[in-house]
C-alpha cells in the first residue's frame, strides 16, 4: 500500500508569501486602506470566506471585499509574472524522493485552483505527479476548520493518523491536527504560537529535513 503525504502550497512549496503580503498592502492602499504587515499575517493560510471574515472585522462590515479580492488576486499574478517564484529549499528534492519511494503526494492549498495551476507551471513543476489538488474554493470553511485535510485524506483514501501533513503556518497546523493527521512545521513568515508548536509532531527549518525523517520510517 502507498504511503501518503499532504503538503501545503503557499509558504511550504513556494516563497510565495512575501508576494501575497506585497499584493496584500498595495491592494488595501489602492483602495485607501492602510494594511499592515500584522494583519496579512492573520491571514496567512486561510481561504477567501475566511478571509472575508478577518477583513471585515478589522476594516469594518462596510469594508468593499469584493472589490479587494478581485484587485487583490490581479495585483498578485502581476507579481508573480515580474517577480518570479522562490522555491522553497528541499521541495525538488522532497518531490524526487516522494516519487522514488511510493508515496501518493497531495497538495491541499487555500489558493484557488488557478492560482495552484499557476504556481506549479511557473515553477516547471508538473502537476500530474500529484495524486490530489485539493484547492479553497472545494470549502466553504477554511484552515483553521480541519475540513480541508478530512476530505483530501479521503481522497487519497488514506487514514488521517497515518498522513503526513506539511505546514508552515498556525492555521495550517491547527488544521491538520484537528483531522487527526501528523502535522509537520516548518514556519514561514507566521509568527508561530506555543500551541502551534505543541501540535507539531516536528519541526524543521527545510524540506529536506522530511526526507531524513521519512528514511528513518521505512
């Protein structure tokens, strides 16, 4: 039977949440909102109904969301396109390892299924290597809510305490841990809590260090 592993996108796979927080205060300053770096990072890993919630806290109920999200994600792949995408440190190598060792590999990712598409052809990273791409948008409650990671180990058809689940930020954690798979931190830009922390069955400052970890558990 094929081992499996679940990792996140945005902060895990790719170094792209500097880009999001640099599309993030220049979408709130267009429409004449002082975002700051704080609150991006309280936004870290949630999906768009989540992340309605947050703005609409903190801005207030008459905050224009709609027209945020739509510039929001224009103003992102514009940055994407210029910029270019980070690689995180070990993912091609975490990536080889997986397919050379019988793993199912998902990605379960509060972007959008566009966005994931987009990340892994500007990063010549065929998609077809993963078994499931679970996006934000097949949820209506994002990370923290375990939804997520419940239904992509179901698509895997995979029991969630025999799941790995590749993280870096406190939402993502939460999340994994409350569907009862086995979180792996690797922090980002969040601001890790103790209790993210207590969550964590490891913790690892690259991707490589999976691989040591999953030799050691052949």
């Amino acid at each position: 039977m094929k081992r499996k592993i679940i990792l996140d996108m945005d902060g895990t796979m790719f170094d792209t949440e500097p880009l999001w927080e640099k599309a993030f205060i220049k979408t709130g300053k267009e429409l004449g909102y002082n975002f700051t770096i704080e609150l991006h990072n309280k936004t870290i890993g949630s999906n768009e109904d989540y992340l309605k919630e947050i703005l609409t806290k903190e801005m207030g109920k008459d905050f224009p969301f709609d027209t945020f999200m739509k510039n929001y994600l224009v103003n992102m792949d514009t940055i994407v396109y210029e910029d270019g995408i980070g690689i995180k440190e070990g993912l091609l190598e975490l990536l080889d390892y997986l397919i050379n060792n019988n793993y199912d590999i998902a990605i379960a990712s509060s972007s959008s299924i566009k966005n994931i598409k987009r990340n892994l052809k500007v990063s010549n990273i065929d998609e077809n290597i993963f078994k499931v791409i679970v996006s934000g948008e097949d949820f209506s409650k994002g990370k923290p809510n375990p939804e997520i990671f419940i239904k992509t180990c179901e698509l895997l058809n995979s029991n969630p305490n025999e799941t790995i689940v590749v993280e870096d930020s406190n939402n993502g954690i939460k999340s994994a841990y409350n569907a009862g798979c086995i979180p792996i931190l690797i922090p980002d830009l969040d601001q890790i809590t103790n209790e993210t922390k207590e969550m964590s069955k490891y913790q690892f400052k690259s991707l490589k260090e999976v691989i040591n970890l999953l030799e050691t558990k052949k």
